[in-house]
C-alpha cells in the first residue's frame, strides 16, 4: 500500500517537498545542502537474470530513444561524418595490454 502510494506521487511534487525540506534545514542550519545523503528500501519485485541479449535489446532502446531526442533537438539536421584513417585511430591493444 505505501508503494502505490509513494508512486502516485509525480516527480514535480517530489522535487517541490526535496526543495522545502533542505530550504528549511538550511535555515535552521542543520543541512548545508552539499552532501546528499540516501537510505533505501528493499522490496520484492518479480524480476529475471538479464540475459545477452536482453541487454542488447535495452541498449538498443535507450540509444534509440536518445539518438530521436538528439534528433529533435538538432530539427532534424543530419551532420556527415566519416571514419577516421587508420593512423588516426587508437592502437587496439589485447588482453595483457600489449598492442595487438
């Protein structure tokens, strides 16, 4: 019940009782506001091992979604790119750090 209820409380209100809250500890100097201090809970929640390629999947939902906000920020502008000549690329090193 305290999770549905803490839930349907919107960020905008959160961020309204966060600013009250440290104006308040600063004016009765018992927080400076630098430090931000967390504590949390531990709940059940159904919940599977991510595998390969549900990773990828994610990963490439989130690139896609940041790439069409980028998008939208830029009005659609496209900006040509090429790749980089090999001399201008970093070295490809192996596992032990030796260059490949």
């Amino acid at each position: 019940m305290l999770h549905q209820t803490i839930g349907a409380i919107g960020a905008e209100t959160w961020e309204a009782v966060n600013r009250t809250l440290l104006a308040s500890a600063k004016q009765d100097r018992l927080e400076s506001g630098a430090t931000v201090r967390l504590d949390s809970t531990v709940s059940a929640a159904l919940m599977h091992e991510p595998s390969d390629s549900t990773l990828l999947c994610d990963g490439v939902r989130v690139m896609t979604r940041l790439l069409r906000r980028a998008d939208a920020l830029t009005g659609g502008q496209r900006h040509e790119t090429r790749p980089s000549p090999p001399s201008e690329r970093p070295a490809l090193r192996n596992s032990t750090g030796a260059a490949a």
